[in-house]
C-alpha cells in the first residue's frame, strides 16, 4: 500500500495518543486527525480509581499530553466528535452529521464501556460505574466519610475503589462470586494475599452473586444468590468488566469476537484499519490485554505496522494496580503456567509468585516487590533456563540468572 496521507484514529485514549505519538516519531509527516467522544484534552485512566477518587489530582494532573503537543506533533484533536461508522473504501469515517471525512488510513482506539449488572434493577442509572473523568466526578462526591458502599466486583477497579472508599472513612461492603478473585491471573497465593487485605481493612467481603437490586428511595438494597441475605448501600458502583466498543468495525464488516481482531501489527481484517488498545484483540490470544502498558505498546505496533516498519520483540504483558498502601505488578499469563515458586514470606506482605513452564519462566506476579517484578520479566523475555530452587532461594540475586 502507498504511504498514506491521512490518517484518522478513532477515539483519543492512551492507546490513540501513542499511536499518534509514534507515528510521528517514525517519521509519518502526513495529516493525523483524532476524532474524541468526550470534551476537554485526552487523559489518563488509571489515576481515576486513585488519586482522582481520593481527591488528590485534578484534570490537568491526569492529561496524557499537554495542549501544546498536539500543536508541536500536528495532531488536530475533534474534541466532542463521534464517528458514527468508517468507510475504508474509498476510505473516511462518517460523523454524527452524516458528514464524511477523508481518511486513507483509519486506527480504532475505542476502548470500551462498562457492564452493567446483568441482573433486574441492574441497569439504574443511579448505580455508579468507572470509566471516565465524569464517572470518577459522580462517585467522590458519593465517597463521604459513613457512607455505606457497596462495591460489586472484585477485580482491579473494584478492589482499588473499595481500598479508596475505605481510605475515605466509608463503609465498604465488596461482593463478587469468586472467594479468590483475580487467582487465574496472579495465582493463588498472591490472590489471596490481597484479598484478604481487604478484610483486615475492615472491608465487609462478601462470597456472592447479585441477582436484583432494588431502590429503597435514595437507597439501594442487593439481593445475593447463595447468601442467604441482602446488602443495603447509599451508593453501589459496579467494575465487573467492559464491552469492547467494537461497533464500528462490526457494522463495516471487519472480523470482531470479542474485541476487533487484530494480526501483531495491529491490522485488522481490513488492510486499511489498524486497531489498538482495550478494543482489540490479537487473533490466536484468548483474551484481550486491558492495561495501561499494552494499550500504550499498541500504539508503536500499528504505527510501525501502517509505515511498514520492522516490528519489535514481543514482551510479556505486564499491569500494575494500587490498593492499601501496597503495589501489584504482574507480568505474563499465569494460566500458561505448570507450578509456581514463592519468593519471599508470603507474612511479610511483599512476595513475589513466579509461575514455571519446564525450565522457563512463564508469568510473576508480585506485592511491592518492583525491582524484581522488572528482573523477572527480561528472564521471561530472554527466555532464560532457570533453577527453580534459587528462584526460591532470597539470597539468590535474581539477576544474576540474566548472566548465564
Ligand atoms: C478506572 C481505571 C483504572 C485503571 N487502572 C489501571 C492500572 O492501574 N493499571 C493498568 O495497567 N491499567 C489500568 N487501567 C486500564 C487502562 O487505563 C486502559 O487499558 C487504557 O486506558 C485503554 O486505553 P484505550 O485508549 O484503549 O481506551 P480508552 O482509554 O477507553 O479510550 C477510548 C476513547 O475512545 C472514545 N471513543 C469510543 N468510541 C468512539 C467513537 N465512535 N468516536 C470517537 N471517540 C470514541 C471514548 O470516548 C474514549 O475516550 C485502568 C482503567 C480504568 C478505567
């Protein structure tokens, strides 16, 4: 395909802006338009589950670029501006307006939005999620000190928000199915760990699936299958997950399961649509990365892949989430591997779990231990043999390993 001249991302997330920003850094001198549903400069997410909710960062703490980049890098942002659908042949996307912009190349960075609870009462509209700037407004003025919170969903959101309801003084109740939450992802032992942090928090947890919410005026009562009781809460937020917002590609026939698959250049089944970040899926994978980093290394794939570029080493993914004081890092996918070796006392609240394939390392997951977690994951890039009884082994300097 001819070098394009311009080039439209849809949607002005991380995994839009580092398109754009790669883009540019390899070189592409032709037209970027980013096209953004919501208002104001594009920013970051992860701090809205933390130091947004906790009331320590304003809007321009959490940018992901400031105004005057956009102008240095020659990215025209449309703030408030949905693409209704994209036409990648003869190639555009389509405006609320029916009016259609050219485009010869298009990159989907739609993220996602997220469930509700599937259950009746579970689409209120008075019961919080946590996905934008606005979302994360609605929910701290919600987080007053004895306020009771029903957190539903114990996954990375929903476990940071119950640890930032807490910190707030209110009183949290945590409800999700799953007694070990998390597990297939960080394992057992560091699953554990942090859920029973919650606990010793003084989190009300609870093993249960919700099956109704009702309204009580401005309250909310939860029914719970299998509990044998209900939940009453001032405010309910639920984290149970997001749906791609794959819509677009789907109604211009591209291949979507689950996220619009993608080959390692991010390329979609049409050869003139990339797509990166939460909404895409890499064909072969059986999940969708929804982190931070992946979004973010998306964006240097497709840049490469639409200039035509050599692609880069795969890396493990790796994620991070903040709750209580303490830092989970976890690099890999657990559920590819054998057996896992401990690190450290699992008592002292800082270990790390290293799942083992064979000789290789496959996955870590790890409680404030970052230098190691940055060890481990150049021995599981490298493709490093290792002894797993000195992994085990603390006097053992993991980096030691990268030297053999
Ligand atoms: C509260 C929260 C906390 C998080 N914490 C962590 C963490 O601690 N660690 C970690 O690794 N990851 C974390 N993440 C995940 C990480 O932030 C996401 O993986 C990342 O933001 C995904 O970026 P994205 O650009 O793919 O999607 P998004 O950030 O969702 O951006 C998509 C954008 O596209 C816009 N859009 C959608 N459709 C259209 C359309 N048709 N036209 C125009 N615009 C459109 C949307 O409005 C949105 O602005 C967190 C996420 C959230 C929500």
């Amino acid at each position: 395909m001819n070098a394009p001249r311009r080039i439209a991302v849809v949607g002005a997330g991380l995994a839009a802006v580092s398109t754009c920003d790669a883009l540019r850094a390899h070189g592409y001198d032709g037209d970027l338009v980013l096209y953004s549903a919501e208002r104001g400069l594009p920013y970051d997410r992860p701090p809205l589950s933390k130091n947004v909710l906790l009331g320590k960062d304003r809007r321009e703490d959490v940018l992901l670029r400031p105004e005057q980049w956009y102008d240095d890098q020659r990215v025209r942002l449309r703030e408030g501006t949905v693409v209704q659908a994209i036409r990648p042949r003869p190639g555009g996307v389509e405006l609320a307006d029916g009016v259609i912009e050219p485009a010869d190349r298009i990159v989907l960075a739609t993220g996602g939005t997220p469930r509700t609870l599937p259950v009746p009462g579970g689409a209120d509209p008075e019961i919080l999620l946590l996905r934008t700037w606005e979302d994360a407004q609605l929910l701290r003025e919600r987080l007053l000190p004895g306020a009771r919170v029903a957190v539903v969903g114990a996954g990375l959101i929903g476990a940071e928000t119950a640890a930032v309801a807490t910190t707030l003084g209110c009183r949290v109740t945590l409800v999700d199915p799953v007694g070990v939450p998390l597990a297939p992802v960080v394992g057992d032992d560091i699953a554990t760990a942090l859920h029973d942090r919650h606990r010793a928090e003084g989190i009300d947890v609870v093993t249960a699936a919700v099956d109704r919410v009702e309204r009580r005026g401005r309250r909310f009562l939860i029914g719970l299958s299998g509990y044998g009781g209900t939940v009453a809460a001032d405010t309910i937020v639920v984290g149970i997950g997001i749906r791609p917002a794959t819509q677009p590609a789907e109604a211009a026939g591209l291949r979507v399961d689950d996220g619009v698959l993608v080959d390692a250049d991010r390329r979609t089944s049409h050869p003139a649509v990339h797509a990166v970040g939460d909404v895409a899926r890499e064909a072969g994978r059986r999940t969708r990365h929804e982190h931070w980093e992946a979004a973010q290394r998306d964006g240097d794939a497709a840049a490469r892949g639409i200039l035509g570029l050599p692609a880069t080493d795969p890396v493990a993914p790796w994620f991070w989430s903040d709750r209580h004081g303490t830092r989970l890092e976890a690099i890999g996918t657990m559920a590819e591997a054998e057996r896992t070796v401990l690190r450290g006392a699992v008592d002292s609240g800082a270990f790390l779990a290293l799942g083992l394939r064979g000789e290789r390392v496959v996955a870590a997951a790890a409680i404030d231990r970052t230098r190691d977690i940055r060890t481990v994951r150049r021995i599981i890039d490298r493709r490093v043999t290792v002894d797993p009884s000195a992994l085990a082994d603390e006097s053992t300097d993991l980096r030691s390993m990268l030297t053999r």
